[in-house]
C-alpha cells in the first residue's frame, strides 16, 4: 500500500495512522509508513485538525500554518514543506474517524498537490476506511506480544485492497 500512495501521489513521505480513543488524550498511531511504524503521536498538528474537521485538508506552505506541529523535523532533520491529510471514516465519508493518511513533499520539489491529488485522495481513503475496518482487531494487536504476526497489505486491483496476515 505505501509503494501504490508513494506512485499515485508523487511525494516524498506517506503514512497512515490509526485514531487511538481508548487513551486520554486520544492519539495517533503510526501504522504504515516506509520508515517507522508503532509511534504513537499525540493528536495534534495537521493530521490532528484534519480528524478533528472530518475532513481533507491540503497545505501548500506548512511553514506558514499555525498548526503545522515541527517537532518530528527537528527530531528527525527532515524538511516538510507542504502536506495534504486527509480522514479515514468507517463507514466510509459518513463514520466516525478512524484513522488519517497523510503524503508529505509533493514531487519534483517546489510543487504542491492539487485538485487532482485531492479527488484521488478522498478516494483512496474511502478504500482504505473499509480495510481498516476489516483489519481492526489485527491492528490493534501488541506487536511484542505477538511478533511473528505481521499484517500485511497487497494491492490486487487498483484503489482495492486485500488483507493478509505472514506468519514466520
């Protein structure tokens, strides 16, 4: 899945993470990315504000937002320079959040998403709010209490995805 956002999108970064109401206050849990998984986010920011509107946001200028929260670029050195976030609602557009995918740094540098990117994006997160769904209790899972059990995401057609789980 992160390869397809990484082809679709043309961008620098992708991640999803999942919306976490069982703790005070609630979090964000970073489930797919390419470099790190399992970090837990205090939810805030724009994936934050993103959730707490229901709905997309695309920044062009994250510097120039008062809610743009730098805190993983100067841990990490990474740049970010434009962003879009965009709610995962299950049942899909009308549900309660779940989860939020955002793409970071549109490509070649110096562009930002557009019109465009925004449909495709509603789209993918229609997608991808019903394999969530489905995926929750395997999500959910303590990674170091059950780590051979590895969830796993193929695209089969495009924009559809199907769930399975490897098992060493």
């Amino acid at each position: 899945v992160v390869r397809v956002l990484y082809a679709l999108f043309s961008c620098d970064r992708v991640s999803v993470s999942t919306l976490d109401t069982s703790v005070s206050p609630p979090a964000l849990v970073l489930k797919l990315s390419q470099d790190v998984r399992g970090v837990r986010i205090p939810l805030g920011g724009l994936a934050g504000a993103a959730v707490a509107r229901g709905s997309l946001l695309n920044i062009a200028d994250v510097a120039a937002d008062g809610r743009f929260n730098a805190d993983m670029d100067r841990r990490t050195g990474y740049v970010t320079r434009n962003m879009m976030c965009c709610p995962i609602k299950y049942p899909p557009r009308t549900g309660a959040v779940i989860a939020v995918v955002q793409v970071i740094n549109k490509l070649p540098a110096g562009r930002a998403f557009d019109a465009h990117d925004e449909r495709l994006m509603e789209a993918v997160a229609v997608h991808l709010g019903q394999t969530l769904y489905k995926l929750a209790p395997e999500l959910a899972l303590d990674e170091d209490k059950l780590p051979r059990a590895i969830p796993c995401w193929r695209l089969t057609t495009p924009l559809r995805l199907r769930a399975l789980t490897v098992t060493n």
